[in-house]
C-alpha cells in the first residue's frame, strides 16, 4: 500500500516517499511533507542548479546554497533558475 502524503509544493495528497532522502530534521520533514512527484522535480531542478551555476556538491558552501534553494522549491515561493538559462528542447 503507497503511503500518502499533503504535498507542500504540490497543495494536494500525493504518494510519498518510501524513506527520508538524507538524515536529520530536514529529511524527515521532506519524508512527512513532500510527495514523490515534488521529490522528483526538485531533483531535476537541483541537477539544472548544480550545472548552470558549475557548484561542486561536495563543498559546503554549495550545500548551503543547494539547502536554501530546496526550501524554496518545496515549502516557499519557488527557486529561480538562473537569468541566462535556457531549458533544453525535446
């Protein structure tokens, strides 16, 4: 049986996910908060963040960065990509 969430970005019951992504508060909230479909766009957001703005994940200070981002895109107002991006075509 899927586990069902309120999804914070989505605004909607959702599937959740099966366990939190990464350990702490913060993934537990994620577990408890964030559907599967939200997990998932922000993991291609992330990944289009880490690209565009060249950051090594391994670095704190980049984590910081990518840690703000999330809470944007999960529980605020949203990430912006950055102003010269541009998506990619099909």
């Amino acid at each position: 049986m899927t586990r069902m969430v309120y999804c914070a970005r989505l605004k909607q019951e959702a599937p959740g996910l099966e366990r939190p992504p990464f350990p702490g508060a913060a993934g537990q909230r994620i577990y408890e908060q964030v559907s599967v479909q939200a997990w998932d766009q922000w993991l291609a957001h992330q990944t289009m963040l880490i690209n565009e703005y060249r950051l090594t994940p391994y670095e704190a200070k980049a984590r910081q960065f990518l840690a703000g981002e999330l809470e944007k895109f999960i529980f605020g107002s949203g990430s912006e990509a950055p102003d010269a991006y541009v998506p990619p075509t099909p």
